[in-house]
C-alpha cells in the first residue's frame, strides 16, 4: 500500500489549502472500509492527529481545527481529502495521511508541508 499526499504550500494567515491522499495497493471493493487519518507535526512537536474519517462515513477532528477543516473521501478514487480553512500560523506543520486514525496506523503517506505565514 503506497500513500501518495499532494498540496500544502504556503498560505497567508486566513486563507486555505487542500491536501489529498491517494491510496494504491487496496483493491477498490475493500478501499472504502479502510479509516484513514490526517496528522500534523510541527518543528520541535509531536505529531498530532488532525481527523479522522471511518469506512462507515463517521469524522473526528482534533478540537484545535473543528469548524475549519473538513475532510472527505472519493471512494471512486482511492482518495482522501482535507480541505483547510482559515488557516493560522500555528496550523503550520508538515501534514500526514495514514491508513489509520492513531500513530498505530499500518501504512503513512509522505509529509507535505504547509505553512501560514502571519
């Protein structure tokens, strides 16, 4: 199983980013009963996890990011998506997407950075 993460970039403080996650390696019948989570980690902090989307459509967010980040899935895809709004410069970290919703994920995709600059 391959995570491929794409987006991030630099941002002004109020503005958005779309990060994506596709999955390869998961037959389509079983990609969508996989969870997968979104994670941060920010210079000198533990990685964090930002959201969490079941097979089953159930969405957790950190309380940190609740009302400004949305994420979502295109089975059809293999994809996973977190759409990020009103962004602050402590949101500034490189993101992760995981098959998974805690560190104990099996498979992590490669961190894209993101930076809010203020």
């Amino acid at each position: 199983v391959q995570l491929v993460v794409t987006g991030g970039g630099l941002v002004q403080t109020g503005g958005s980013l779309g990060l994506s996650c596709t999955a390869s390696g998961i037959p389509s019948d079983y990609f969508p009963l996989y969870q997968f989570g979104w994670f941060r980690q920010a210079p000198g902090k533990e990685r964090e996890g930002v959201s969490c989307i079941r097979g089953d459509e159930s969405i957790v967010y950190s309380d940190s990011v609740k009302g400004r980040f949305t994420i979502s899935r295109d089975n059809a895809k293999n994809t996973v998506y977190l759409q990020m709004n009103s962004l602050k410069p402590k949101d500034t970290a490189a993101y992760f997407c995981a098959t998974g919703c805690s560190d104990s994920a099996l498979y992590w995709g490669r961190g894209t950075q993101v930076n809010v600059s203020s």
